[in-house]
C-alpha cells in the first residue's frame, strides 16, 4: 500500500503524538483546584481535592481498570455500544430529575 500523502497520525490513523489542547487545559485546572482554600477546617484536603478520597479512589481505580477492559473486550461492540447508551440514559435521567427537584 502507498500513502500518498503521509499525516502526523500514520498509515493506521492512529496518533502517536500527546495531545497538546487536553495537556493545556489539565495544569490551569489542577492549580485552580488546589490553590482555593478548603471551607471545612474538619476534613483533610487541598482546595478542593480530598486526601482521603483520593487515597481511596486510587487504589481502587488501579485494581477495577483492567477487570472494565477485560469486560469490554470480552462484549461485542453492538453489545458494549447498548451498555453505554443505557449508562447514558440513567445518567441524563438522573440529571433531569435532580434540576426538577427530584433527587
């Protein structure tokens, strides 16, 4: 096969490149986030990240991961597509509800 014309994403389309816009936006953000003061003098935070929240969502994040990609890569893709629609319905639903005054 001749590529005619070669891209910075390669034959495939695949990019191997960082992406430089999401980069950009990530550390403005986490200063922004770190830098405001925590209101409660109880709870153990840095602006607004919890130390104990993230001490727990970490470890759990690392130990979930590959059981979600070994799910994902066992469904079919109609399979998977269906699954993350109705993820999508609740959530919105869930969204709705709650600027109703529901939940």
């Amino acid at each position: 096969m001749r590529i005619l014309h070669p891209t910075p994403a390669g034959p495939r389309g695949v990019t191997t490149a960082p992406n430089r816009t999401a980069s950009s936006y990530r550390w403005p953000a986490l200063v922004v986030l770190i830098s405001i003061p925590a209101r409660s003098a109880t709870s153990i935070a840095v602006g607004y990240v919890s130390l104990i929240g993230a001490v727990l969502v970490m470890p759990m994040s690392l130990v979930t991961a590959p059981l979600g990609v070994r799910a994902a890569h066992a469904m079919s893709k109609r399979t998977l597509e269906a699954a993350f629609g109705c993820y999508l319905l609740i959530v919105g639903s869930r969204f709705v509800l709650s600027l109703v005054g529901g939940l």
